[in-house]
C-alpha cells in the first residue's frame, strides 16, 4: 500500500514539475514574432444570364405581365393581394401594386431565374431587375412586401431578410400605420 501511495506521489510530483517547465517554455516564445497572412478568397462574380422583357402591366405589388403575355411571379417576396376585400388589407395591397407600377410598368427589365422555372399556377418566377437594381430587394426595402421565401429559391434570401428589418425598425410601409 505505501508503495503505491509513493508511486502516485511521484507521478503527481512529475506532472507538476512538467507543468512548470512547459509554463516557462511558452512564456520565453514571443507571438509577437509570428505574422501569418490568412488568405481569405473572394467570391467570384458569376455572370448569371438575364432575359430581357418588357413589362406591359402590374398585376399587384408582386406580379408583373410581360410583352408575350407571360406572367412573372417575384421570387422570394410577397405583397397583398388586390382581391382582398378587407379596407386595410386593400390599401397596402394598392400602395404596393403602385410602388411596383413606378419602378417597372411600360419599362424593359432584366429577369433572373433561380432554381424553379414556374410556380403551381404557371406564373415564371424571377428576380426583376433594372437598371442595376433589383426590384424584389426594393420593395421589401421600403416595406411594400415581405419575405416569403420558398425553397429551392432562396438565393437571395438573406439579402431580403435584412432589408426587411430595416424597413420594420423604421416603420416604412406596411410596416407603418399608412392605411389606418
């Protein structure tokens, strides 16, 4: 018994013993010494094909009408819709339909697709853009529509997200009182 209380208390006394050493070993080293350049890559800008078209009609603050007669669903938002018939309900759905009117009707824009080609009702659905601005961001940044987001397309879902917690901390559209 006394043998193996001796041969623990050797084992401790070598642990602590090599505690000390390794202490004054990693305090003799300067890190200040050390600069390692961390290489972080950069995405690269990939070129995604947009179609061109021309939007004939606003359907409501989220669906547009082309040239062709196609119908385009935005990809990733929702607005109210204008077959409602609470007063509310309506008049966001209005104001939406008419801050998209002012952003694309009688306008050429630039469509981008994401994963889905239609949704369950035919609709193409797409990114909008013009003139560098993506149109489905702009109305969710000044509150005329929410993120609704529908996998598999969700490309710029966090984008979306964002900007509509901005739009809700300041009270912008449909997050605001303007149709009480």
């Amino acid at each position: 018994m006394l043998k193996k209380i001796i041969i623990i208390l050797g084992i401790i006394s070598l642990i602590f013993v090599f505690g000390f050493f390794v202490e004054k070993q990693i305090n003799k080293i300067d890190f200040n010494k050390f600069s390692e350049t961390i290489i972080i890559p950069t995405p690269t800008k990939i070129s995604v094909p947009r179609e061109k078209a021309r939007v004939t009609k606003v359907i409501d603050g989220d669906t547009i009408e082309l040239s062709d007669k196609r119908k385009v669903r935005y990809i990733g938002i929702n607005s109210f819709e204008m077959n409602d018939k609470r007063p509310e309900t309506l008049c966001l759905a209005e104001k939406a339909s008419e801050a998209n009117r002012k952003l694309v009707e009688n306008k050429e824009v630039e469509m981008e697709k994401d994963v889905s080609e239609t949704d369950k009702y035919g609709r193409f659905l797409r990114y909008i853009w013009i003139d560098g601005l993506m149109v489905n961001e702009e109305l969710v940044k000044n509150g005329w529509a929410e993120v609704s987001s529908f996998p598999p397309d969700i490309k710029y879902q966090e984008r979306f997200r964002l900007e509509q917690i901005k739009a809700e901390l300041n009270h912008l559209g449909i997050w605001g009182n303007i149709c009480q």
